[in-house]
C-alpha cells in the first residue's frame, strides 16, 4: 500500500522533462540550442522574403515573355492580307513560329464574324470552327491590351495570352497564345535549391559566429566559475576564478559576468579567512566543516533541559553513510563532504548538522516533534539520489529518526550512546 502511494506520488513526464533540460543539461548544450534557433528563425525569414522575391521577379519575367510572344505573333499574322480567309496559309504560319518559339505549345487565331468569335486556325484542330461561349464572348470584348493569366486544363498548367487584333476603332479578332510552364519551374525549382543550400549554411555560420561569440562572453567564465564554487564547496579555498583576458587598470567595470567573478573571489577569500577564525573558537570537523560531537554534547543537553522542564519538543536525525567503508579515502572524503553539502541544504537553518562518527551524521532539530521529524526525514530520503548519482559506485544514505515530546527526554548520555550505536544499524522510526 505505502509503495503504490509513493508511486502515486512520483512526478510526471513533463515535470521531469522539464528538470532534466532545466538541471540535467549544461550551459553550453543549452547554449547550443539557443543560438541554432535563433540563427534558424533569422536565416528562415531571410530565406522566406528572398525566395518570395525572385519567385514573384520570375513569374513577372515569364509573364511579359508571354505578352512579348504575343504581340510578335500577332504583329506576324497582322501583316498578311489573308488573316481571317485563307486558313491553310495561316496554319502554314503557325506551324513556323511554333518552331521559332519553342516555349509555345500552342496558337489559336480567334475571328469575329456574323455569328460571333469563331475559332478560325488552331494548332488543336478540334478547335477550328467552335464557337465562344458568352463568358468567353464577353471577356474577349472588353480586351483591349495584351492579357495574361496561368491556366490549367487536364491537369497541366501553362500561361495563356490573349492579344487583341484590332481594324481602326473595330476589333477583328484575338490571338490566344498558350505557353509552357516547364522552364519557370525548372527555374523556381533551381532557385530554391539554391536559396535552400545558401540558407543552410548561412545557419550553421551564423550559429557558429554567435556560438563563439558567446562562449567567449558567458559559456566559457560562468563554467570556470561554476568549476571553482564546486571546489569552494569541497573546502578547497585555493582556487580563483580567472577572466578571460586581462583587465587593464583603470578600466571601469561594467561587464556583468566580470562583477560576478571579482566578487566570487572576493568572497572566497572573506569565507577563507573567517572559517580560519571560526575553527580557533569553535570545534568544527575539518573535512566536512560539520560540528563535532563535543559541541553535540552542549547543545543536546541545552534542548533536553527544555525538554524536560518545558515540555518543549526535541528531535535527531541520524544519517549513516554505507558502501564508502571499502573505497578509497578520496572517495570517503568526497562521500562526506557531498554529504555534508546536501544536508545542510535541506535542513533548516536552526538545524545544527554533527558529524558522530567515520561515517555518520547527526543533526539537531530543536523545537520539533517526532511527527515532525519524520517528515524532515522522508524529505531527506527522495532527495537522497542527488548525492548517490554523483558516483559510479553503490552509495546509500540510512536515516533514522529519534525524539522527545511532553513525555520528557532521557539522560544526555543514553542518548549519545543511541545515536553513536554499537553497530551503526539503522533504528526504526520513533
């Protein structure tokens, strides 16, 4: 029952999701996808208008192409007296500039007679002859200039041109010029493998110079800094966080990344020197920087007295520390320190942290019933795995509770000798 409710418990995907990319990936992968986004939005919308432009430039181009051919046929079979009589020559016409334009598919001469505009040569030869709808009738009257439109019929498209012939004030007929499409698609296709390629490339070298320049900026000093809080938090004071070229004197400081590594020196050396002072008047481990059980000692007897006159609730925590017993002593010491580190973050502030034995800790909760404890202690042991995953070998963190409420609290020296244990077993929950 308590597992299936702790597994009810557990967050869900997008709540780890969102842990792992905000914790579980370092400055510079998220660097990476910062930059490739924001240079693949500036080259796509680059990309977008350029393409937009020479598309529409193209179309334009094979549009007047189009009324240019127009016009020259029309011009051609204009200058014939036999325009709208003598077909077999005009066919015979035809058939010439279609072999001088080879971009034209197709050419039909439409005349107007009695009974309206009428198909008088074709390179279709089931046109000749047809009649034009009244939709056709009426666009064909209201053209009075060059006129070009993509159209498509059985499934391919092409540009249509209708180019008005003209006696006087009097329309006498229209060339219809059909043109094919293949070469402006070749050319549009062309074009925008070329923009594609060009836009590729622009991102990755936009990404880089970005990427470089903010590695420079921000990645490369906020990971030495990173680096060197890291040893500050193993208690080695030694380290200095480095710029990443020299400062001329008098330079005034206004790079932000700058003000924070003077000031994480800074406050190295000030924690340095006051953990100096602290060590001359207080007894602290030196490894872990916890308090030693000689101060355990002061401070249990001072909350066991409220205990027992007051009625004031008093607690202790015990962590044991097991599989670091075997390995080497710079793994023990790391296991300690980090430890160390991770209880004193998830504690309380008022919650005094003892280190008891090789590898056991104790910490004081003043003012906190053994309901209380308990809670503390779960809180502890789902955070556990952010000490155990730093390793590659098996780490485990034990904690027991022990407390004292109303009921009073036994001698100070039954109590160190609980939490000292002969065996460093894990006790049961009070």
């Amino acid at each position: 029952m308590d597992e299936r409710k702790t597994a009810d418990r557990r967050p869900g995907w997008p709540i780890r999701l969102r842990s792992w990319v905000r914790y579980g990936t370092g400055l510079r992968a998220k660097l990476i996808v910062l930059v490739l986004a924001i240079a693949c939005l500036v080259v796509g919308a680059l990309y977008w208008f350029s393409y937009s432009s020479m598309r529409t430039l193209i179309v334009s181009i094979y549009e007047q192409r189009a009324r240019s051919v127009a016009a020259i046929i029309s011009k051609s079979i204009q200058e014939k007296d036999y325009i709208l009589y003598y077909s077999e020559e005009l066919n015979a016409d035809i058939d010439r500039l279609l072999e001088r334009y080879e971009s034209v598919i197709g050419i039909t001469v439409i005349g107007v007679t009695a009974r309206g505009f009428v198909s008088i040569a074709s390179t279709d030869p089931s046109l000749v002859g047809s009649l034009a709808t009244a939709e056709e009738r009426d666009r064909l009257d209201a053209l009075r200039e060059v006129d070009v439109a993509p159209v498509k019929l059985r499934g391919a498209s092409y540009l249509r041109a209708h180019d008005p012939i003209f006696s006087g004030p009097d329309l006498i007929g229209v060339v219809v010029v059909d043109m094919s499409l293949d070469e402006q698609a070749q050319a549009i296709s062309h074009l925008s493998w070329r923009f594609g390629g060009a836009s590729v490339l622009g991102c990755l070298l936009l990404g880089g110079f970005l990427y470089l320049a903010m590695r420079g900026i921000v990645t490369r000093p906020v990971g030495q800094l990173a680096g060197a809080m890291g040893a500050v938090a193993r208690r080695k004071y030694d380290v200095e966080a480095k710029h990443p070229f020299p400062r001329l004197p008098g330079t005034r400081l206004k790079d932000e990344v700058a003000q924070l590594v003077d000031g994480f020196n800074l406050m190295t050396r000030v924690i340095h020197s006051h953990e100096q002072e602290l060590m001359k008047l207080v007894v602290l481990d030196a490894l872990t920087g916890a308090y030693t059980v000689d101060h355990l000692r002061a401070e249990l007897e001072r909350e066991l007295c409220k205990t027992r006159r007051y009625k004031h609730p008093t607690s202790v925590l015990v962590v044991d520390i097991r599989g670091a017993e075997t390995r080497p002593s710079q793994d023990q010491d790391s296991v300690l320190i980090s430890t160390a580190r991770f209880l004193v973050s998830n504690l309380r502030n008022v919650d005094v942290l003892f280190r008891v034995g090789p590898f056991r800790f104790a910490s004081l909760l003043p003012e906190t019933p053994p309901a209380g404890a308990a809670v503390a202690a779960g809180r502890l042991r789902i955070q556990v795995p952010d000490v155990t995953a730093q390793y590659s070998f098996s780490v485990a963190l034990d904690v027991r509770v022990m407390g004292w409420g109303e009921e009073g609290a036994p001698a100070i020296d039954e109590v160190l000798k609980d939490i000292a244990g002969s065996d460093g077993a894990p006790r049961e929950e009070t």
